[in-house]
C-alpha cells in the first residue's frame, strides 16, 4: 500500500481487540441438541456434529480456556457474541427467552473480566417487539457494546418492515448491530449442500451478502440513516461488488424497471449507504490483497481486526495483524480503535 515509510511499522505490541468471537451458554447448546433430535435438516446435521463434541463447546462455554489462548497470543479483548445460528434458530418465546438468558450470563462474564472481554446481545427477530424490549435491556441495563444478528431468521430478512422496530431500537440505544451470516434458508439451501459449500466455505457469505443488499435496495438505511452495521470476512464480498451494483441499478432505473421490478428510488446509490453505514472485520480474511483493497476503499476507520475463533485460528488472524505495514495511525484504528469507538469499549 502506499505510505510514507518514515511512519509506518507492523503491529507489534498493538493493542488487540477481536470483534468477531463466538460463544454459547450451555443452555443454547442443549437446546440446540435437543432440537436435532426431532428436526433432521442439512444444517441441524451439520451443527449437531460440532455441538456434541465436548471440546469444541469448550472453546464456546469456557471462559478460563479462551483467557489462557488470548494470553499465549496476546490478544488484548474479545468482544463475545453467541455464536451462529445462535437463538433465530428457535420459536419466538423459546428464541426470546433464550436471548435473555445469553445476554444476562455475558453481562455476568464481562463483570468478572472487564477489561478482557466485551459482548454483543443476542435478539429474537422472531418476536420484533420482544427483540427491541431486549435491546434497550442490554444497552441500558446490562450495560452491553451492541448487538448481534446472525442473518436471516426463518428466510427472512431485515428489509421487512416488520423488522424494522428492531432496527429503531438500535438506533435509538446508539447500539452497532454485527451482522454475522448463517446458512442460507431453506428456500435457496439445496444448491449449497453439496461440496460442504452450506457454511463458510460459500454459502454464509452468499446468504450475508443477499441480505445486506436487500436492506439497502429495500431503503432501510433512508428510513434509518444512522444505522450502523458491521460485517465480517471483509464485508462478505460486497467491496468488490459496488460499482457493478451502482451500475445495474442506475441501468434499471434508466429503463423504467422501477415499478415492474419492484424496486425502490432510494435517495442515494447503493454503494454510498455501504461506504457510511457499513464497517467490516477481518474475521477470516488474513490475506493482504482484499485487505488493502478494503482500506483504501473504505478508509482505515471502518476495517476491524477480528480472528472468528473458534472457526479460525488466532495465530493466524495475530500473525497477520503483526504483519501489516501501515501508517501507525491506521494500525490503531484497525487494531483497537474502531473498535472501541463503534462498540463504546473504554481504551
């Protein structure tokens, strides 16, 4: 990238803060197992292996194991979130009340370690009003650094106006929402199943991405123009999609398609409500390419360093991080800052 070389330097002794880290309370898991007990599905299968296995619900449940990992690589803070598809896998009242258990036992963790961990509140958008209820509980009450969504929630998105009392409450409790990718719904699911594309490997950031363009073709950002989301693995592909975005909506309009396709004027291109509503994080990405492209982008101000343990390993989002030659001030904000800012975390 370019920079002046008498200020930049790698990112040794930098401050760590780690935005995209997963958790679980054992209550969730259980019921998740439960669950795969009368639901047999590609995803319950999927999710099913990995839960029952009592090491990898360690490293979801043990706060005492992920202390001791952070010390070997330190890193300085995670910032927890229940992990995908967290409780929008469940009913509403089941979904809702399962959201209030996570949140008041990551509110008891942060109490015990302050200064190691920050947390994300789980919601139901099953139940909408519930959900926002839930929010101004976690930010008021429980004192918590934003909130987390994992996608869609039975196949449906945030575009839906329904939703959209959600959405309120999070701006009116200045709350970062992290929007985190799941599998994709039933209804585009089958051609993912094979390959192991349904998870990580292709299907979470095909299902992330359809959803952050519906909200924003669907005008959720003119109606909430303060919004704030974040993505993880550098924006779910999106940076390299927006002039082709731009382009095809601006062709569409051009065409008259507006009403025949459904589509919405909105006050702005698609791409601008990316670049001011939008940050992205590092979580799985430790490659340099797409991360400099995302920098020069977006500005150093909306790229966080995140690791996504236990699904990635923290020597290698650390080992990248150390490697990056920036300007000292763009370090800072990646490294810890941004986070801090976005997520009211005390330096």
């Amino acid at each position: 990238m370019n920079q002046n070389p008498t200020d930049a330097g790698a990112a040794h002794g930098m401050r760590l803060i780690a935005t995209e880290e997963a958790f679980a309370p054992q209550e969730y898991l259980d019921e998740y197992i439960k669950m795969t007990k009368t639901i047999d599905t590609p995803v319950t299968r999927y999710l099913g292996m990995y839960y029952q296995k009592p090491e990898f619900a360690q490293q979801l449940t043990d706060m005492d194991y992920r202390l001791a990992m952070m010390d070997r690589h330190d890193v300085a803070m995670h910032l927890l979130s229940i992990t995908g598809p967290g409780v929008q896998a469940f009913d509403a009242d089941l979904g809702s009340d399962l959201a209030m258990l996570t949140n008041d036992k990551l509110a008891a963790i942060i109490k015990q370690h302050p200064t190691r961990f920050a947390g994300l509140a789980a919601v139901a958008p099953q139940s909408p009003e519930r959900a926002a209820r839930e929010i101004k509980r976690a930010m008021t009450e429980l004192k918590l650094n934003g909130i987390i969504i994992n996608s869609h929630t039975h196949g449906e998105f945030l575009d839906d106006p329904k939703f959209w009392p959600i959405l309120a409450a999070a701006v009116e409790h200045d709350a970062t929402i992290y929007l985190h990718p799941s599998f994709p719904p039933d209804s585009m699911l089958e051609p993912y199943s094979k390959y192991g594309m349904m998870a990580a490997l292709w299907g979470f950031q095909a299902e992330c991405s359809l959803h952050v363009i519906r909200m924003i073709l669907g005008g959720v950002f003119d109606q909430f123009p303060t919004l704030r989301i974040v993505l993880g693995h550098l924006g779910e592909g999106i940076p390299y999609w927006l002039s082709r975005l731009d382009n095809r909506y601006q062709n569409i309009l051009k065409r008259g398609g507006l009403a025949s396709l459904g589509m919405k004027q909105l006050e702005r291109l698609p791409s601008d409500y990316f670049k001011t509503n939008f940050h992205v994080t590092t979580a799985g990405m430790n490659s340099a390419a797409p991360f400099e492209y995302c920098v020069k982008l977006l500005g150093a101000e909306r790229v966080l360093f995140a690791i996504d343990y236990p699904y990635e390993q923290t020597e290698d989002a650390t080992g990248f991080a150390r490697s990056l030659q920036l300007p000292h001030d763009q370090l800072s904000k990646i490294c810890h800052g941004n986070a801090e800012r976005l997520f009211n975390i005390r330096a």
